[in-house]
C-alpha cells in the first residue's frame, strides 16, 4: 500500500503540482486550507508526512505548523514546509517548531520527492528517529 501524503496549500496549480509528481508514488490527499486539514486530521486520519504552507487563507501564519507541532497525535507526523516568506523568517520559524524540511516557493518538485522519500523511508526504519516538536 502506498504512503499517504497530506499536502495543505491554498494554491490550486501547487497541489495540482503536488498531485502530479508525487501522486505515482505516494497516496496524495490535497487540501486548500486549514480548517479543512484538521477536520480530515479530526476523523482519524494519520499521513505518513505532512506538506504545508505556513500562510493559510484560514489561519494565522504558522498556525496550523504550531498545532501540528504541539500536538500529541500529529507531533510524530514529519513536516516539510514550503513557503512563499523570506529564507530567515522560514528557516527560524522552522526552527522553533521543529520542522525538518522546508522549501522556498519557487521549488524543484524532483528535489522535494527527494526529501520526501528521504523522511519517509527514515521512518519507516526507525518510527521514533523522525520527529516533530
């Protein structure tokens, strides 16, 4: 069975994007802001990796990284950011929520799979090496 991946960006052409490099590989679920995420979250859906932008058009930004970070069902769930902010202000927010990976938008999606499947198989081998938070 193939991995799932929830990706969460308001940008329909990036989760098109998303869709289509990452889709031969991995279990893609889509979703165009945060509200709609948790409520997928909500009904006991567990991702092997998260993708998220930081600015939602429902939330604050960050928000929804903080949640997922602070969270004791979703904390475990490895995050890759991909963010349309400045490098210093993606790299230390990334930082303090304990986000592993992070792209800046323009992004090469060859290199996100990479990182993807990087995270992925290091859960795989070890569930508790991958963490966030």
């Amino acid at each position: 069975m193939k991995k799932q991946i929830l990706a969460i960006d308001d940008s329909k052409a990036i989760r098109f994007l998303l869709q289509t490099v990452l889709g031969k590989e991995y279990q893609m679920i889509t979703m165009p802001d945060g509200c709609s995420a948790m409520y997928w979250l909500s009904k006991k859906n567990l991702p092997d990796l998260i993708i998220v932008d930081p600015q939602l058009p429902d939330m604050e930004n960050w928000e929804l990284i903080q949640q997922l970070s602070s969270s004791g069902i979703y904390g475990g769930i490895p995050v890759i950011v991909l963010s349309g902010l400045e490098k210093e202000v993606t790299e230390l927010k990334c930082m303090e929520y304990g986000v592993l990976k992070y792209f800046l938008k323009p992004f090469n999606p060859v290199d996100l799979l990479g990182e993807i499947d990087t995270l992925i198989n290091a859960k795989l081998a070890d569930p508790y090496s991958v963490k966030v938070g």
